[in-house]
C-alpha cells in the first residue's frame, strides 16, 4: 500500500511540474533559511560551554548608586578574589582577569631580526586561570605557567608570529620596549564561542594593583567557582556583610561617614552572581571583556526561521486547496471504488512528505555552499559536517518530515472530505474565492513580510541616525596614531610638532582618551575640597594635553579651553555639561572639585575653568555622563585632524618620521570615523540579516502567490475569452484578475504595521539616543511588498489577458 502511495505522488508530482517545482522552490529556501539560523542559534547558545566546569562558574557584578551616579559592571576589588575563598566555604577558587589596554610585543631574534608588533588581545590573569577555564595547553603545565612575575603564555599562532617552528618556551620577549616577559606555556586557540578572547596572557604576578588590599578600586573581572550543587542565591546573601566588614571601614575612611550613614545618604552597593553560560547572550555592562550579543536577537532570528518556514507551508495549503477541483473527481473516484477517507489522508500525506523530503534534500545540499557567505554577513566561524554532524542530519531530516505533515494535514483533510455524490456533479468550487482560509493564510504570508521589511528599514534608519547624529565632537579626517609612549616623552612632543608645520594637518593633540572608546578612568570626586561630603561621586576621566578640545572640535559654551601659556592649567578641569548638572552649580567657572590621588587618603583639588558641550564619549545606548577632562602625562597616542583629500600625504608624512623616531616598532594607526562604526557592528549585522531574511520571505510569499494567480487565471480562462470578446480591455482583465489579491495585501498592511511598529519599538529601547519610527516607514515598506506582489500576480495576468479569445474559448 505505502508503495502504491509513492507512486501515485511520484506520478502526481511529473503530471503537474510548475506548482511542484513552486512548492519545491518555496520549501528549499524556508529550509535553508531555516538551516541557516538554526546553526546561528545554536553556536549563540554554546558560548562559555566549552568549559567543564562551566555550570559551576560566575562572574561576580558590582552594582550600587554613588552620589548620585549609578554603576553596574563586571569589574570586582582586587582582593575580593582571596577573600571570597577563605571566607565563604562553597567557594572552590576564584581567578581574576585584568585588561590593560594594547602592548606592543618585540622579540629580537639570535639573527638579529627584529619581530614587533602590536597586541590588543592582552591580559593579566591569576595562576590558576587555566585550571578554572578547560583551555588546553600545548606546552607547561596548567598550575605552574603563570606563577611566576614577568611570565607569559600565549597561543600558537602567536607563538609561530614571533618565533616561526622554535619552541617559544624559555625565550624573553619585551613589552612596551620597557619590560622583559619570559614565554613559559603555549596554549591552544580559546574557542570563538567565549566571552572573551586572548592571544597573550601574562602573570598576574607582575601588577602591584593585584596584591594591594584595596576595597574602593574595582578593577578586575572576577570568576567565582562554586562546589557542585550550591546555591548561588545563598551565597550572594552573603554579600551584604562582606561589604560592610571591609568596604564600610574604607567608606569611613575616605568620606568620614560610617556605611549606614553612606547608604541614608542615597548610595548603596551590592555584588551579585552571573552565570559563566549567561554572559554572551545576557549582559552588557560597562567593561565587558567583549562585545556580547543579545538573547533577545536569539528569540527575533528563532521566530523568523519559523515563520519563513511555516510561509512555505502555506504556500503548499493554498496551491493544494486552490487546485481542489482538479482532485475532487479522483477522490470521488477512489472513494466509489472503495477508498477509505483515510487512506485518502495518507496518499496527500505522502505526497506532502515527499516534496518537503525533495526539498530538505536540496536545501542540506546548498547549506555548505551558502555557509561562507552567511559566516562573513554574521561574523561567525561556523561548520557544517553532515558525517560528523549525523545527529544534525537525523534532526533535519525529522524536521523536513514533520514540515510535510504540517503543510500537507489541511489539504488532505480538505481533499478527502469531498462528497463523491457531489464531486461527481461538479459541485466543487475551485479558484482564489474558494476558502476564507487561504485569504487568511495570504494574509499572514504577506504580514510578516511587511513586518521584517519594517524591522529592516528601521534597522538601518538606527544606524543612519548613529552615523549621521551630532556628537558634540567631529570624527571625520582624524587619524589615531596609537602607542606613541614608546617615543619617549621627549619624542611624542617633538613629533606633534612637527605634524603642525604641515599645511595639512589642522590640529593634533597627544592623549590617552578619545570620545568614541570611552573614558578609561572612572574617578571618585567631591565638590570643594571636603572629601567627606556627601555629594562626592564617580566621574569619568579624560586625560588629555592643551590642544586635546580644539583637535577634536569639541565646543566650550562657558568659560574657556586649556591655555599652554598658564601653568595653572595644569591643575585645572574643563567639565562637560552632565557635570554641572550633577553638581546643581548655577556658575560653574571658578568651582572647586578634589578628587583621592592615593590609596592613604591624599587629596588634590582643582578649578575649573570650563563647560564644555555635552558630547558623547560612551555608545548611544546610554545617556551622556558627568565628565571631566583634565591635563595629564599619558600619552598612549596622538590625534591628527587634516584636510578631506591629503589622507594618503599624512599618512606617508607621519609614517616616514614613525620610522626615523622609533626603528623597529610597528606602524598602527586607525581613522575615528572607522573606529566609530566599529563599535555598532552588532546592529550592522543584525540589519543585514533583516535584509536578507526579509527578501525571502517576500521570495517564498510571491512564489506562492504566483502559483495562485497562475492558477486563477487557467481556472478563468473561459470568463476571460468572453469579456474579450465583449470588449474587455487588457488592463481591466488584470484589474479584475488581481484586485482580490489587492485587498489582501492591504489588510496584510493594515495588521502588519502596529505590530511592526511595537516590535520595533521595544528593539529602540535599548538606544538612549534614537531615531523616530516614523508613518513613512510603513508606506514604503508597504509600497515595497505591494509593488513586487503586484508585479508577482500581473505577470500571469498579463499573459492570461492577451492571450487570443479563440484559443481561451476552446480551453478545457
């Protein structure tokens, strides 16, 4: 019987190649669209299960309200660490994790060569890093590596970078052209799917900040593992005790008030636990290690594989139901001649299953070969294997099963309810009038097109508005000259100075800041010189040099800038906006604010001298912050402002002075317009998949509506011969040939758009800063699908209308 089925459906499928090939069609691209983000998924979900111990793992959180300014990042006190694992029993080990910006690494080898270049990839670890993270080292032994000060173990692309096929273990590299690092362990590739990303990692040993007892400092990304079985809620209500026994006395300290008179005051503190697991997906906090994403586009992508897949269903639904008359007389056939309704269920089945089959078939066959284009759109590294990956196969396989079933169990319950009585009469009726379901069913194909081209078009509209907003401050033709520290202090002058006597260079400044990475620093301070007030706050810090506002073209709305020529500006501030609304000051020129310049209490004051414009110095997703920019001795990089259409003659200037200052070191520079871009990566991708997704799913909904106004107009082809003949014009027979799909499509519109909108709408949420969704969004996003859907349905109706009437009139 079953190959009595096949057969019949084999035979059916042949019989009527054009609505195969469109169910086909539709099916392979929801599957591969499906495949697609499944794998997209399913790598997002992974991150940080690399690690055998990852259930028991947590990232400690600092979060908490002072004078006024609120905190919630990842960064823990240096000696929260120890203190955990020998106060509280269910604390295993704890590991610390310590960025410190980028080192340019030099290894000179024994034939003279020099091998230099800059790392970015960096950080300080504690020694027993690699005994709480399962990565696997090459070379040492996991407990040893880092114990020791100046001790360094990196990852074997590195290790070849620098010291080709040598064994690396035992050679001396320098840091910074200052400090000496011996290589003790080669580790593997930490895998993509981490939360964070290291090529060198030095001992933790060599900071002096790991080892003091500091409480008020938090600096440092905290990893707690947990015994097996514990309670983590337990153990942060623990917390609260821990922070009152050693920040309490701190408090007392430095601002002269006890904890609880701190916490009456309006501040408060409190350290929470993050799941290793939750941290790709689930934070985005101030200092992450990396750019994480959001569960939340898990749940969007998860919805779009679903409802692309389930728009190619009803593709199927409504050809098979659409075509019913032309199936009714063999089911009223089969069913005189003894067939059973369901095995009449069974043969539509089957033929369902076998087109979802065929089309599972094509679409695992492409996935392969449409996976490097996907991989550099998402800016993954996934693999397809179907012979490692069986149980993938199984699982598509059971999947494009149950996608037949889905999409042919209404046709077949539909075809095999036909009275044979009736049937044989022809009294069946057939065409796009036929059933409110398949209107239904095109509504819902063409709504959630419309929301996916809304969900795009805002997308980019977002990173439009980021691109082109005013952010206080201009990142167009500024290159960054990056580590210039190892210059010499003398050098890092000399070269600015000599960049200002080319013509085509406007402005430049040395500084350890810039606006679009953020400010490095967060730095308590107090209004006056009371360290005791109870207004003293966290602000954040710029330190710059004289020329820094102008360079950047920063405006000064009160007051006035730096001054090279006044020594006292070298202890004086220049505050944004945000600041003096923090501080309630009605004349902020002339203000006093002191901040702690040691850990024993040491204070310095300074005076303020100027307000800057609020610009932004952090992401859009978050409101603009109190600032101050001060005079300071770093000097990390030089920025140059310099005229649109000299990029390449600035570029060769300061490379060739570059090479005459500093022999030997590596030549990095990055433009601030790219570094800019850089940090809205995320939501460039997103917008590109929107894209993508959204013009198939409008493909796979046109395919349908093709096959469907292909049909309507064989099923008309007699009604079209007489209106010819009666003069009906080609136009009007297109009008009438389309116009109920016409109306479809506006109800689509008209339920698609507060959806879109809503759904929209909560992704802007996550912006301080955006743009408006505005009515002429929805029109074009409408006029869009109604344009191609309108071309999509003339086509057939074009060709259905010029046909010659004889031949119409003779049709059967």
């Amino acid at each position: 019987m079953f190959k009595n089925y096949i057969t019949i459906a084999l035979r059916n499928l042949l019989k009527h190649k054009f609505y195969s090939f469109i169910n086909v069609a539709g099916l392979s691209v929801g599957i591969v669209c499906c495949i697609l983000i499944l794998l997209y998924v399913k790598d997002e979900l992974s991150y940080d299960q690399y690690n055998e111990k990852a259930p028991q793992i947590y990232r400690a959180v600092a979060k908490g309200m002072f004078g006024g300014n609120e905190f919630h990042a990842p960064q823990m006190p240096s000696p929260f660490a120890e203190t955990t694992v020998r106060d509280f029993p269910e604390v295993l080990q704890a590991t610390r994790i310590r960025q410190r910006g980028n080192f340019l690494v030099r290894y000179d080898t024994p034939e003279g060569e020099i091998r230099s270049f800059r790392e970015e990839e960096i950080a300080y670890v504690d020694s027993n890093f690699f005994n709480v993270f399962s990565i696997p080292l090459v070379t040492g032994e996991a407990s040893t590596v880092l114990k020791d000060p100046n001790t360094v173990v990196i990852n074997k692309k590195t290790a070849e970078k620098y010291f080709g096929k040598d064994n690396p273990v035992g050679k001396s590299i320098k840091i910074n052209d200052r400090t000496d690092f011996t290589v003790t362990g080669v580790f593997d590739k930490i895998p993509e799917n981490s939360h964070f990303n290291f090529d060198m990692l030095f001992s933790m040993e060599t900071l002096d900040e790991a080892k003091n007892g500091f409480w008020m400092s938090f600096n440092f990304h905290t990893y707690l593992v947990l015994q097996e079985n514990s309670d983590p809620n337990q153990l942060e209500s623990k917390f609260p005790d821990m922070i009152v026994k050693y920040i309490g006395p701190e408090i007392e300290r430095f601002m002269g008030a006890s904890f609880d008179e701190f916490v009456k005051a309006g501040n408060s503190m409190n350290f929470t636990l993050q799941p290793l697991v939750d941290i790709h997906l689930k934070s985005d906090l101030m200092g992450e290690l990396a750019a994480n994403n959001d569960i939340k586009y898990i749940y969007i992508f998860s919805a779009i594989a679903a409802f692309i897949l389930i728009i190619a269903c009803i593709n199927f639904m409504n050809l098979s139901t659409a075509r019913s008359a032309n199936r009714a007389k063999e089911v009223g056939v089969r069913k005189v001649m003894g067939s059973y309704r369901r095995q009449l269920i069974w043969q539509f089945l089957t033929e369902s299953v076998i087109i979802s089959i065929i089309a599972f078939i094509i679409a695992s066959v492409s996935v392969p070969f449409l996976l490097d284009a996907f991989n550099e759109i998402s800016g993954k590294e996934m693999t397809i294997n179907y012979f490692e990956q069986y149980d993938m196969l199984l699982y598509l396989f059971a999947g494009a099963v149950f996608t037949g079933i889905l999409a042919g169990s209404y046709p077949a319950f539909f075809l095999s309810s036909f009275t044979p009585a009736k049937v044989l009469k022809g009294n069946i009726r057939s065409g796009a009038k036929s059933g409110m379901l398949r209107s239904i069913l095109v509504i819902f194909q063409f709504g959630i097109s419309i929301i996916l081209i809304v969900g795009t078009m805002i997308v980019y509209n977002q990173l439009e508005y980021i691109q082109s907003k005013n952010l206080g401050y201009n990142k167009e033709q500024v290159l960054i000259l990056e580590n210039t520290y190892v210059l010499g202090r003398e050098n890092v002058q000399s070269l600015k100075n000599e960049l200002l006597q080319n013509s085509a260079v406007k402005a430049a400044t040395i500084t350890a800041d810039i606006p679009i990475n953020g400010a490095n620093n967060n730095t308590a301070y107090f209004p006056g010189n009371d360290p005791k007030s109870d207004q003293t706050t966290v602000l954040s810090q710029f330190n710059v040099d004289f020329d820094f506002i102008k360079a950047m073209g920063i405006d000064i709305i009160e007051g006035r800038d730096f001054n090279i020529e006044n020594a006292a500006d070298s202890n004086s501030l220049v505050v944004n906006e945000a600041t003096v609304k923090h501080f309630g000051w009605t004349d902020p020129i002339g203000q006093e604010i002191g901040t702690f310049i040691s850990d024993d209490g040491e204070v310095k004051i300074f005076k303020v001298i100027g307000v800057a414009k609020n610009f932004h110095f952090e992401s859009l997703r978050q409101n603009i912050r109190p600032l101050v920019i001060q005079i300071g001795s770093w000097q990390n990089r030089i920025a140059v402002r310099y005229e649109a259409g000299k990029t390449k003659d600035v570029i060769d200037e300061i490379e060739g002075k570059w090479k005459r200052l500093a022999p030997g070191q590596p030549f990095n520079y990055t433009f601030m317009d790219e570094s800019f871009a850089k940090n809205y990566e995320q939501e460039q991708k997103v917008g590109k998949l929107f894209g993508i997704f959204a013009g198939l799913a409008i493909f796979i909904a046109c395919l349908g509506l093709f096959g469907l106004a292909s049909f309507t107009a064989e099923q008309r082809t007699k009604e079209i011969g007489i209106r010819k003949v009666l003069g009906a014009s080609v136009v009007s027979i297109i009008v009438l040939l389309s116009k109920e799909f016409g109306k479809l499509l506006i109800i689509a519109f008209v339920i698609a758009s507060p959806l879109a909108w809503y759904i929209m709408h909560l992704w802007l949420r996550d912006f301080a800063f955006k743009t408006d969704i505005t009515p002429i969004t929805f029109v074009v996003a409408g006029a869009i699908a109604f344009s191609i859907a309108w071309v999509t349905m003339s086509y057939q109706s074009l060709k259905a209308a010029i046909a010659k009437p004889v031949k119409s009139l003779k049709a059967e």
